[in-house]
C-alpha cells in the first residue's frame, strides 16, 4: 500500500535516509547487526511503497539515501528505486557485499551520483570467508570492486575487526593496492549477531548516539528506526500506513531520538557514545603500519559515512559545492555553496556525519 502525502512538508527535517531494502543476503556473517542470511526475506514493503517513500523523502528534503540489506542488490526493484532517487538529484550509495552483482545493473550503478560501499575484511580468502560463511566470497567481492572502479563508480570500504588477530591492515594495503582510496574500520558492534554475549540482546550504547538526529531509517517492513543499527532495538510507525513526514515529526519519533544517549566530548579511547562523531577524531585510533584511523562508530550510526561528505568526491550533477563536499539541491534548481573542510570545527576536518550538517557548512 502506497501513502500519498495530504498536507504541506516541513523539509530539512531529514537529510539522510537509509532503505532497508532486506533481510535476504547470500551471506551470512557473524557479525551481522541484522542478522540477514540466504533464508531472509524481502518483507512487507512493496515496490510502489519504496518508490513513494521515495517522493515523500524528497519532499522531506532528504538529500542523501542509501540502500542496505541484507543484499540490496538482491531487491527485485534495486534498479527502479535507484533511478527515482537519481531522479530526484540524491546523492545515491548502494551497500553491497559484491558478492554477485547482475550485467543490467551495473549501466544503473554507473549513473552519475551513485556510489557503492562494501566490506572488506581480509587480504586473505579463509579468513573473509570466515566471517561472510560464504565459500568464494573474496574472490567474487575482490573481483567486483576492480570492475567497479574500472568503470569509475565510486566505492569505499568499510572493514569491521570481528576477530582475533585480523589482517585488517593487510587488507588496507590490498584495497589501496586496487585503488580503493575511502576506507574505514570500526570494531565488533554488540548488536544483532554481533552480540557474542549469547543473550540475544540488543545494547543501545553501541549505537554512535546520532541516531534520528536528521536521519532514518525505513525497514523491510516499513517500520521506522533511527538508523539501521537500531532497527532491532526500537521503530515507531510505519510508512505503509503513515506518511513519512508525519511519522518523524510525532512524539513518538522525539521520545525514540531522546532514549538514544547522547554523544559527548570525550579524550579517552572509547568511542561511543563518548565522541562527538562516529567518524574519525580525537577518540580514535590509528593502525601502525599504515596510518589509517578507525571511525569511532559503524561510520556514523550505519555502515556508511554520507557520500557527500568528502572533499574528493564533488560533484555528482553539477560544479558547485555544497556543505557536504557536493552541490545542493533545491527541487530541480542547483543551489551553489562553497566547501568548507572544517566539518567540524571544534575537534577536527575529518569528521562529517549526516548528523553535523550544519557544522559542515560555511557559515557554522
């Protein structure tokens, strides 16, 4: 069932939107915060209800979306949904484990403003592979990330330390070796089958505590969460029956975005809630050999730091830059601002969560 708005929106009240698009995935990894697998679903949610969360969010003034499973490309309607977000000039990032991706959708993913992430977690096949439960997994992901970049999509990685020993470092060198140049790493999160404490527990503290603070997340089924890290701990409504603006404008969404503990300066270590940002900063920490800092959270609430947060990537439709390193757009006219590195002022210039729009911007 499709919502169709009835009254006026109040935009700017969101500016990141993740679709949660399904809880099927061809692998199975041990640290999955939603414990997707080859046996998961692609929920309630139907194709003409994503496209007209689609329409709601761009009238909402999200700017920014990203699609995230499970293994969004798995989504029948991937392609469809992708191109009415490109339709409304969004800044586009698919979330894939490029274990397989079809020949028809890579001339979609190809389309200026798309970008892709994935994870990476090893230069070493056994153990990838350990952690996907997917045999041939490296291989295929290794392969598609260099045909990715040949035909000049922009891709980061992201690579969580799950296990003892990890080669994460090693697996930096390869990514760069194949010109992967974004790459972020973050620890074990207690969250879904990251919980190795055997309670089947969802703990609200390993949450980067930017959660429904100028974001969402809509879920398979339609339900509303902060980010998707938090879908299985706590939603309020649902899409397929609530408009999406009237959903996160509600008590509801304000007392969901009040129970998530608030980030808070911090100079130790520990990153969350303790910091200011889920990405890198003073709490964070840098690996030896390669002089790559982990971001303090699951790059910003969910694995994704925003595309247009990145001084290197600018723009996707036009030549004026915005706050997040991108042009901003207002309906179908380009709104030209300049790029400030200082996203966030009082700490440092690498931090640039969806939440920290306004300290991404010039005049902050």
């Amino acid at each position: 069932m499709s919502v169709t708005l009835e009254r006026p929106v109040e935009t700017g009240l969101l500016r990141f939107l993740a679709l949660d698009l399904t809880r099927t995935c061809q692998a199975q990894c041990t640290h999955c915060y939603n414990q997707s697998s080859p046996s998961g679903t692609h929920g309630e949610m139907t194709r003409e209800d994503w496209l007209s969360l689609l329409d709601q969010a761009a009238a909402a003034g999200v700017t920014q979306v990203q699609f995230i499973g499970g293994e969004p490309t798995l989504h029948p309607d991937i392609a469809d949904l992708i191109n009415k977000a490109v339709e409304h000039a969004m800044a586009v990032e698919v979330f894939s484990n490029l274990i397989h991706v079809r020949a028809t959708l890579w001339p979609v993913l190809r389309q200026r403003g798309v970008t892709l992430a994935t994870s990476y977690y090893s230069d070493q096949a056994a153990e990838h592979e350990a952690v996907t439960a997917h045999r041939g997994s490296y291989a295929k992901t290794k392969a598609n990330i260099t045909k990715a970049l040949a035909y000049g999509i922009p891709l980061r990685a992201a690579i969580v330390d799950v296990r003892e020993g990890q080669r994460i470092d090693q697996a930096i060198t390869e990514l760069r070796e194949m010109g992967v140049q974004r790459i972020r790493t973050d620890r074990l999160r207690k969250i879904g089958r990251g919980d190795n404490t055997g309670q089947d527990t969802h703990e609200i503290t390993e949450l980067c505590g930017h959660c429904a603070k100028g974001r969402a997340a809509v879920l398979p089924d339609g339900s509303v969460a902060g980010c998707v890290m938090s879908g299985g701990m706590m939603t309020t409504g649902s899409v397929r029956t609530t408009p999406l603006a009237e959903i996160v404008t509600s008590p509801e969404w304000d007392a969901l975005a009040a129970s998530i503990p608030q980030p808070r300066g911090g100079t130790h270590g520990g990153c969350t809630p303790d910091e200011d940002s889920c990405q890198p900063s003073p709490g964070a920490t840098e690996l030896a050999s390669t002089g790559h800092t982990t971001a303090c959270g699951p790059d910003s609430c969910q694995p994704v730091d925003e595309v247009r947060c990145q001084p290197g990537w600018c723009p996707p439709f036009g030549d004026k830059c915005g706050p997040f390193g991108n042009e901003v757009t207002s309906g179908r006219e380009l709104v030209g601002v300049p790029f400030t590195t200082a996203c966030n002022p009082d700490k440092d210039g690498n931090d640039c969560a969806p939440a920290e729009t306004e300290a991404c911007g010039p005049s902050y």
